[in-house]
C-alpha cells in the first residue's frame, strides 16, 4: 500500500492555488486532479481540470479532497454533497453556521462512512486552538482575538456576490488602542464589532446602484451588521494597481491572573503575505492529520480540537521526540 496520500482540489481560485502550492512541498502528498465549476481553467502545476460532473468517478483515487469554495454559498452545499464520495476538508468560516454545517457534514460522513474536516484554516482553526489553550492554561481571566490588518477572503467573495459589484476587497482593521491596553494587562470588554473597522474597496458594473450596493453591504448579516464600516468604490485599474495581494494576520490573546496581582498575558500572532497560501498551507497539513485519523478508523465530521499535533507532521514519532520536544 502506496504512503503517499492522493489529493483532490474542488474549485480553482486563489485559495486552491495556495492548497496546490502547499502539496508540493510535502513529501508524502500528491495533487492528482482539480474539479472545476468553469471550463478552461488550466492549473500552475499543470494538473489536469475536471468538470464537477465527472468528480464522482473519481471515488477511490483520492484519499483526500480539499474544498475551496467560499463560505457564504458553496461550502454550505459543497461539503456535505462530496462527503457522500470522498474524505473531505474545508475552510468554513461564517462562525454563526458553523453548528449547523457540522451537523449536516457529520450526518452524511457516518452514513457513507468517509470523514471530515470543517472550518479548518487560520481562523477558525489555529486561533481556534489558541482560545482553547489560552483558557485552559488562565482560567481566571479574559480571551480576545483580533484580526488583520488584511484582506478578509470570505468578506471580499460576499460583497463580489451583491448584484451591481464587479470586483473588491475587504481589509479587517483591530482598533490598535484596544490591542495595547490589552498587552498592557487590562481587560477591557471587547466585543468583535466593538475591536475592528470593516474597510470596503468595491469595483461597481456600469450603470450599478451604488447606494444600493452600499446599503447591502453594511445590512448583511454575519458579515458587516454591527461593524464600523467604509466602503469606497474605485476603479479596476485602482484595486489592481493598489490592492492586488491578499495579506492577513491577527492576534490572539487571553490576559489572566494564577494568584491575585500575579498576571500574565498568553499572545499568539500571525502575519501573512498571503492570506490564501498560509491558509493552503494549514489545510494540507490537516488533511495529512485527517488521513491518518480514517486510517485509524475515524468516520465523521471533526475539526482541528480533534486531530494529534503528530499526525499534522511528515515526520515520525521518534523525530518529532528527538527534534521538537
């Protein structure tokens, strides 16, 4: 039985393209197909592109397949559609529908007896864990997360799905005052909406409403409802020209006390060229986990509080104790 593990891409946007960088840099792992909505796509590494409707006959020739698709349309339906065929992760991150998508995802995977990650990435994901370490290790205290400043992937592919956009991004920005009173030992009550800007650059079609586009994008829920939000519109050659990557990072924190005036703060930060590519990356190594757990018998839906620290590793038992610990 071949160690290598075979991996399937569903859909071809920049968060794919980060997953098919971050197969080739691992040493068991090979991209054998990416499936497609849209015809003509051709991959960087030159992969061969499938139409969706041939994905089923792909049953038994890929251990893993990672869906790429956003989160405010395609996971919700993609996830629990390809985990009837094949082991699957995801990226799912609109938190709010995260019970409910686990809940479909995991009826489906023990009916057909594959397994599941969903909402895998940076966060949710390994901010994910960061608050569950950090509240573990502080009991007594306060946990923050904060985010950007960067590109939101699932915000910008939300406003590119409003009627009348043609193009945008959106930038996630922590209220800074916030961030360093918190560093500063204090605890404040921060709310999420409370500690961040939404910052909007939007490309409009011809002839496109723009205060409707507007109104449309500070009234969606679960994205912009509650927000401070600024949407600018500009042209294509201006967000080509000023707002062509996609970085990303953010901070989580947990500011807690073992005795009384004795105080500590637990930080865990990210800073992100690309959003896409880091996020590939973190899914690659979860789906190496994800493997392992079906080998060991897993079937189901999971998430990253699931899988070992070992299993994310190329590398055995014995070297991760000799090298790591």
């Amino acid at each position: 039985m071949s160690n290598v593990i075979r991996m399937g891409i569903v859909g071809y946007g920049n968060l794919a393209r980060g997953v098919e960088a971050a197969i080739k840099h691992q040493p068991d792992m090979e991209l054998v197909a990416v499936f497609s909505r849209r015809s003509g796509v051709k991959t960087v590494s030159g992969v061969p592109v499938h139409a969706m409707s041939e994905l089923e006959s792909f049953k038994g020739k890929i251990d893993v397949m990672v869906l790429c698709g956003g989160s405010a349309t395609d996971l919700i339906e993609q996830t629990p559609a390809v985990a009837k065929y094949f082991t699957v992760i995801d990226s799912f991150d609109t938190h709010a529908r995260i019970g409910e998508h686990f809940a479909n995802v995991d009826k489906v995977t023990k009916a057909a007896k594959t397994a599941a990650i969903i909402s895998c990435g940076w966060d949710p994901g390994l901010f994910s864990l960061q608050r569950v370490f950090g509240e573990s290790f502080l009991p007594q205290g306060k946990s923050y997360t904060f985010w950007g400043r960067g590109v939101s992937q699932g915000h910008s592919d939300a406003i590119r799905r409003i009627d009348g956009v043609a193009d945008a991004r959106q930038y996630t920005v922590p209220k800074e005052e916030l961030l360093e009173s918190i560093r500063n030992g204090q605890t404040p009550d921060v709310s999420a909406t409370d500690g961040h800007l939404r910052d909007c650059y939007v490309v409009a079609k011809p002839g496109a409403d723009k205060a409707k586009i507007e109104k449309e994008i500070k009234e969606m829920p679960n994205y912009f409802v509650g927000y401070e939000t600024t949407v600018h519109f500009i042209s294509q050659e201006e967000l080509d020209r000023d707002h062509k990557g996609i970085p990303h990072g953010g901070f989580v924190l947990r500011s807690g006390e073992t005795t009384e005036g004795t105080k500590h703060v637990y930080e865990f930060s990210l800073k992100l060229d690309s959003n896409p590519e880091f996020t590939g990356s973190v899914l690659v190594a979860y789906a190496r986990g994800l493997h392992r757990l079906q080998q060991h018998g897993g079937v189901g839906c999971f998430t990253v509080f699931d899988i070992p620290p070992a299993w994310l590793s190329p590398k055995t038992d014995e070297e991760l104790r000799a090298h790591y610990l």
